[in-house]
C-alpha cells in the first residue's frame, strides 16, 4: 500500500534525525515504537519530532489492521469461490484474486493462444544476432498478469523442488538468468491455464 509506504519513509526520517544510531529502513510499526520509546529528546525540535513520529507509528498500525483485514476478506471470497489456483505452488490468495479478477473481466477463459498474449510479454520474441540465439520480452499483452505469473515464478525458483529443478536445468541449457526465468514463467502460465479451465468446466457442470 502506497500510504503506508510513505508514511514509513517519514517515520524513518524522523527517527534517523532523533536517534544516533543507524536505523534501518522498512521497519514494522512495532519496531519503530520500540525505538521511540528509546529516545529522550531535550529540547523543543526533538520533542515535535518524537510526536510526529508517533503519529504516524498509531498510522502504520491503523492501516496494517486494515490491510490485514482486506487480507481475510479476500481469503474467505477465494475460498467461497472454489478455485483451484492457491493449489499451484506460490499461488497465494490474493494472487489468486488477482488472477480471478482478470479472467472475471474478460468473462470467459482464454484459449491457450489467448492466454500466451495474456500472459503479458511471458511469450517471448526472436531477437537473435548472429549466431546467438536471443528472445525479448514482447511489449504487447497484460502487464498485470505477467507480474503475477513472475512472483509466482520466483516463488518457484526459490522454494519448490520442480520450479527450482526446472530454473537450473535451463541455466545449465545455457541460459541466462532472465531467460531461464522467463522460461519458467511461460510454464507457470500454462499450470494457470490448466487450473483456470478446470475452474470453468467445473462451474458449467455444476449450473447444469
């Protein structure tokens, strides 16, 4: 959320200017309390600061609840829905809901074709030289989707033994980093679609 990001930017300055020590940056509203609660300012400055500082810690705290109970709302609305995307490694809920979104917008499943241009630029084009075979990412397609599927590739990469097996398997086909990932974010898109239709055809017989 941009307003908590802002404000936890400010909230670091601030305690940068009140305490003599380093503060690291990205720090939970907890953790900012706990530094406050350290400082003695003496003189009026530091005092207005101290105070802004706590304002805007009681800010981060209000916003952190209400993000974590759109979080939940979320969770139970994917849940109610059936869908069988959070069974794909490194699909959480609200990837989940994003993903939903998207297809809810276009109103149908996308063909496998479809889907490729989708996908955002996970398809990629030739732009080889000379003998070096090389591909881009295409600029045409849903950019929403494409960083979906590569969050969820990293997930992959990182922690599940396939995805992980797959990334170097291509690094090791002589691949670079972004190529390899790009490839598995093209095999994340097809788990997607593989999911999103048995959503579909899951739903059509259940009206029927």
């Amino acid at each position: 959320m941009a307003e908590r990001t802002r404000a936890l930017n400010r909230l670091h300055v601030l305690l940068r200017d009140l305490l003599s020590d380093a503060v690291a940056k990205g720090l939970s509203a907890e953790a900012a309390a706990k530094l406050l609660r350290r400082t003695r300012p003496n003189h009026a400055a530091g005092r207005t600061r101290k105070w802004l500082a706590s304002e805007l810690v009681r800010d981060v705290r209000a916003l952190d609840r209400k993000v974590a109970s759109l979080d939940e709302c979320i969770r139970e609305e994917v849940g109610a829905s059936g869908t069988t995307l959070t069974e794909v490694f490194g699909v959480g809920s609200i990837l989940a809901a994003k993903i939903v979104f998207d297809r809810g917008r276009r109103r149908e499943v996308p063909e496998q074709g479809a889907l490729r241009l989708l996908r955002g630029g996970v398809a990629p084009i030739e732009a080889s030289s000379g003998e070096v075979v090389r591909h881009r990412v295409s600029l045409a397609g849903n950019r929403r989707l494409n960083q979906v599927m590569h969050m969820i590739a990293v997930c992959q990469a990182r922690s599940d033994p396939r995805g992980k097996a797959y990334y170097r398997r291509k690094l090791e086909e002589g691949k670079s980093r972004r190529e390899a990932m790009r490839c598995l974010k093209r095999r994340v898109s097809d788990v997607v679609f593989k999911a999103l239709v048995a959503d579909s055809t899951r739903a059509s017989l259940a009206v029927a």
